[in-house]
C-alpha cells in the first residue's frame, strides 16, 4: 500500500531530525508550511524551550499564502531573534523541499541577519 504526501514529509523530517539539533548555542530555525499559513519557530533542542516564533497568521503579515508572505516571516523571525541576541541557527525545512516559499522565508532570516 502506498503511502501519503504527508507521511513521505514525516519520513524525510525524522530522517533530518536525526542529525540537526538546536543547542543553546546554535539553536534551531524550524519551518512548517501548510497549504493556508507558514510557521518559524527558533527552538533550543536543550532545554526544550521555543525562544522566538513568528508565522503569517499575524496581523501584520497579509492574509494570502505566497512567497512574499513567506519572506515578510523570514524578516519578522530574523528581527526577533536578533532581539533576543540570536545570531547562528541551525535550519530545519521540516521535511520540505527547499523551494519556493521555504527559500523565501531562509533568505529573507538570512538578509535580517541570522547565520546558518
């Protein structure tokens, strides 16, 4: 029996997740993307904490799903964690392919700042 989309993105993000964990020093950039918001959360693997998080179902960020809005997260993500004295993270795509809107939320953190 074949399996769905979906658990072929779980499958990959395990197998990524094996290898990529955010410590305090390096935390970890994580993104989720579903078909109506995106999601980016700066997690310390660590101690299990969340330190910064941004996502377009916020005011300030429009209502449709593109790959504009996705960079405006990017950008609102990279500010937060340059607030919080961020500056490396670690990326997690989730599972996803590095493309379109998930590129375009990486480079605008990039371009606010935030190596990985």
């Amino acid at each position: 029996m074949r399996g769905s989309r979906t658990d072929a993105r779980r499958r990959r993000h395990f197998r990524v997740r094996k290898k990529v964990f955010g410590s305090s020093a390096r935390p970890r950039l994580a993104v989720y993307r579903s078909n109506r918001y995106i999601y980016a959360q700066i997690i310390d693997d660590s101690s299990g904490r969340t330190l910064v998080a941004a996502s377009s179902r916020e005011k300030a960020i429009g209502k449709s799903l593109t790959v504009a809005t996705a960079a405006e997260v990017g950008k609102l993500v990279g500010a937060r964690a340059k607030d919080e004295g961020i500056k490396g993270v670690v990326f997690d795509r989730g599972g996803f392919p590095y493309h379109g809107r998930v590129k375009a939320l990486a480079e605008a953190a990039r371009e606010e700042g935030l190596e990985f």
